[in-house]
C-alpha cells in the first residue's frame, strides 16, 4: 500500500518557460513591452496552476498533455516577444541617436548666434548647461538607459527655450522685414544724397561687421570692423555698449585719440533722444542713466569688441580718415539684407 | 482490533503530514522586503527578482501539497529556509554596492570640480585684450554654467542619487576640459598677435 507511485513527468516546457520570462524580464519586457509581458506572465501562471492542480491528481489519472501544449505555444510566444523587445530597443536607440545629434545641431546654431550678437553671458552659461545635458544623454545611450536619457533631453529642451528666449529680444529685429526695409530705406537714402551731391557717404552695416565707403554714390571700398559689445542691439542709453543705428554725420576729426585716429559722430541725433525719453518713462532705464555720447569711429583694430564705437585697424582708419570731412553722412544699420546671418541662424531652431 | 489499529494507523498517517509552512513562509516574505527596502531594486536588482521567482515556487510546491491526499511540506520549508538565508545574505551586499556606488559619484565629483577649477585659472591668467575680450567673457559664463552644474551633482549625492551623479560629474569634466583648452587657444592668439605687432 505505501509503495511509491510515480505518475507522467512534469513537463520540460515549465522549466525553460521560467528561463525565458527571466530573460524578457532582463532584456527589458517591462520597459519597452510592458503590456505583452505582463500577458506572457499571466499565461506562465495561468500554466502552472493548470501544472499544480494536475499534479494534485492521483497518479493514474494526471495527464499533462493539454499543459505541455499550453506551455509550448507559450515559448512560441515568448520568443517572438523577445524578438519585439530588441527590435524596439533598437528603434529607441535610433531615435536617441537622432535626437542627440539634432540637439548638438541647434546648440551650436544657438552658440553661433550667440556670438554673431555677442551675447555671451546668460544664453551662453544656458547653452553650456545644455552642452552638459547632452553629454548626459550620450552616456546613458551607450548605456541602453533610453528613458533616463529621454529625461535629459527634456531637461536640454528646456534650456535650448531659455537660451532663445534670452536672444530673441535682439535678434528678432533682424528678421522683421519692416525693420529691415527701414534700414534699406535709410541707406538707399544715403547713397542717392552722396551721388546727388558727388559727395563721399559711410555706411555701417552691424551683421556683418563692415564700413562700406560710398563715393559719388558708388561703393568705393568695404571694411571689416568691430561694434559694441552687445554690438547688435541699437543703442538706448550710457554704458549699454551698444552700437546706435541711424543717420548722423560727422561731427569732429581727431587726427590723435585713444584709439588711434577718431570720428566723432552726432550720436544721439533726434530719433535717439525720443526713444531714449520714451524708454525712460516705461522705466526700462535707470533713473540715473544718461543717454551717453562721445561716438566714434576709431582705429586700434577691429578684432574684439568696443563699448558701443565702431573700430578699424589702423591703415584702414587712415584711408578713411584721409576721405572723410566733419558733416560726411554715417548710416548705422544692423542688416539691409532679409537673409542676413542671423535669420539664416534662425532656421531650423 | 484489527479495524481499530488500522484506524489509528490512518489517523497517524493524515496527523504526520504536517501542517503548512506559514511561519517559514512569513519569514522569508519579510526577509526579501528587508532586502528591497535596503535598496536591492537599484543596487541588485536581478538578485531580487530571482529572490521574488523563488518565493513563487515555494508558494507554488505549498499549494501542490495542498491538493494531495498525502501532504508533506518538507520540501517547501527547506526551500523557504534557503530563501530566507539568502535574501538575508543580500543585504550586506548591498550596502558594500550603495557604498561603492557613493564613492563613485563623489570622485567622478571630486574630478569635475577639479576640472571646471582648471578652467577658472586659466581663465583668471588669460589676457584680456582687446582681441580675446568677447572669448574671455564668453568662457567666463560657460565656467559659470559648469558651477550651476556641479551644484546640481552635489544635491544629488546628497539625495543618494549616486549614479545620475556620477553621469552629470562626467560630463561637467568633459565640458569644463573643452574650456580650458578654448582659453589656452585664446592665450595662445593673444600672444601671436603680440608677436605681430613687435
């Protein structure tokens, strides 16, 4: 009566059905397959119930067929959902791939502009911030941790829209087409003067950081320049390093200055004290700050940056200075051109 | 007499089957939530997950015993027995990781500080003319940024985030690494400009 009863083996399939959820679970079924994987182990347990309540069958009576079959069609199941996970690994993986080159691409698109404005302060330490977050999502994509690096990406989103925000305030102006057709005006203007009057005109274009000298109203010849340090904003008020746009003229010729040979310029003209007036009531101006003056254009060369002057290497100041009288037209514009650097930079951001 | 010794023969038998392994089971259950409060999701996360499988089997070989005649737990107890034996030896394990991961975070720190350090000397050093002024300014903010940076690495290694530490302390290094060598490069225009003008 006690002798041992042995019934039909337990299935093979149970055990390597175990091995194989094991497995989806390390290659990533409840990250990139969550909903499959959970119905793999809901069958799994579904099985081995079916396997425990056969089992408990007197051994005459147990059959495991119908489990054996279940748990076969499982593995079958199991291996395409391997399949699946990798071929969404991979696509994750691409996706991040074009992601981080997408972003390297508008940071330095961002960094560039920066610089074509001279903003190098607070969208330069955000787009540096940015810089670091994409370093962070390279390394977790070599890792395989796609949504830690996805978290980055949000992060360096942000900060690419700061880094925006802070530069549109100056370079908006230079793909405002009403802005630029007033520039054009203002130069068209100024040629046509030089040619009626066989005069010689200046003409200062800030995007691209040249001196175009105008003789009789034709284009004599072209210098590389240097302007303020935030340069491509228009000038409002003393020590905003600026450089003004508009139409002045030449007020006084210094053959010795600072910086070499100097211009002065009647800055601030009319539309200069207007605006700065008006500025000063909407209280975007320090109630202590004056308008500022002593404009020039001075040599001491044109690499780095002024406080709002326009400078040039010193034998181009001389030619310049050798062409020019007090009451020659200056015209100080930031682009005539609608695609200048900075629209260009624009696009694709 | 025959009946009765068979009766009690019957009794014995059912009475000798034990009853099933609630404490052992209870034991080990509280053995694997001790390991993943100690953390062994994030610092052993695959030896929890096989600790958990086994707490599935056992639970699976009770409730086998449980639809037979002739009960016996034995196997699920000494299973139980192993389980807790393990999951308790997992802890030490890791607290020695959390603690290797910490030390990890807080050198890859250490590194990046030293770095981003690199490039404010250097900068402090780098004349500022005319020719370098508006790069010089411009590094000053990228060295700027790098500090907001490692801010941020030290708050999570105070949370005991070590690993996103220790990713963000990497790249701050490779960043604040790229500045110095942009600010040797201005120092080294600005001397061959002098050079130029002698």
């Amino acid at each position: 009566m006690f002798f041992r009863c042995t019934g039909p083996p337990i299935p093979r399939e149970v055990k390597q059905a175990e091995i194989l959820e094991h497995d989806l679970w390390g290659t990533g079924g409840p990250q990139y397959a969550p909903q499959e994987y959970q119905s793999y182990k809901f069958a799994l347990r579904k099985a081995k119930d079916d396997l425990i309540r056969e089992s408990s069958k007197f051994f005459l009576f147990r059959d495991y067929g119908y489990v054996q079959a279940e748990l076969r069609a499982l593995l079958k199941e199991g291996e395409r959902l391997r399949i699946a996970i990798q071929n969404r690994k991979d696509s994750r993986a691409s996706g991040v791939e074009r992601q981080i080159a997408a972003a390297q691409a508008r940071i330095e698109k961002l960094g560039r502009l920066a610089s074509t404005v001279n903003e190098g302060y607070l969208a330069r330490r955000t787009l540096t911030k940015a810089g670091v977050a994409l370093i962070e999502a390279d390394l977790l994509h070599k890792k395989g941790e796609f949504d830690s690096a996805q978290e980055r990406f949000n992060r360096l989103n942000g900060y690419l829209g700061d880094a925006q925000e802070t530069l549109a305030p100056i370079f908006t102006r230079y793909t405002d087409q009403t802005q630029i057709a007033k520039w054009r005006r203002w130069v068209e203007e100024t040629v046509s003067e030089s040619r009626n009057r066989g005069s010689v005109a200046i003409v200062v274009s800030k995007i691209d950081r040249r001196l175009i000298l105008y003789q009789t109203g034709s284009l004599f010849k072209s210098y590389p320049i240097a302007i303020g340090r935030n340069g491509s904003s228009s000038k409002l008020h003393a020590g905003d390093r600026a450089t003004p746009e508009g139409k002045y003229w030449i007020v006084r010729k210094l053959s010795m200055s600072k910086y070499y040979k100097a211009l002065l310029i009647n800055y601030p003209n009319e539309d200069d004290k207007d605006m700065f007036v008006s500025a000063k009531k909407r209280g975007k101006i320090p109630r202590s700050v004056g308008i500022g003056g002593r404009v020039e254009i001075h040599g001491g060369g044109k690499d780095g940056m002024t406080y709002g002057c326009i400078a040039l290497d010193n034998d181009h100041m001389d030619e310049i200075f050798a062409m020019v009288d007090v009451g020659t037209n200056v015209t100080i514009v930031g682009s005539t051109d609608d695609d200048n650097d900075i629209s260009s930079a624009l696009e694709g951001l | 007499m025959g009946y009765f010794v068979l009766a009690i023969a019957v009794v014995f038998m059912f009475a000798g089957c034990g009853s099933p392994p609630a404490q052992e089971l209870d034991a080990a259950k509280a053995s694997i939530q001790g390991a993943a409060a100690a953390g062994a999701e994030k610092y052993a996360p695959e030896d929890l997950k096989k600790l958990n499988d086994r707490l599935s089997a056992a639970n699976d070989e009770i409730k086998a015993q449980e639809g037979k005649w002739f009960k016996s737990y034995d196997k699920a107890k000494e299973m139980l027995v192993k389980l807790k034996a393990d999951a308790d030896a997992l802890k030490p394990t890791i607290a020695a990781k959390k603690e290797q991961a910490k030390n990890n975070a807080t050198a890859a720190q250490n590194a990046a500080k030293g770095a981003v350090d690199k490039a404010k000397n250097l900068l402090a050093k780098a004349p500022a003319g005319k020719e370098s002024r508006a790069e010089i300014e411009a590094m000053k903010a990228d060295v700027k940024g790098l500090e907001e940076g490692l801010a941020e690495v030290g708050k999570l290694v105070a949370a005991e985030d070590y690993r996103p530490a220790a990713d963000k302390a990497k790249a701050i290094s490779e960043k604040a690494a790229a500045v110095s060598d942009q600010v040797k490069k201005a120092m080294e225009k600005v001397a061959a400009a002098k050079k130029a003008k002698k």
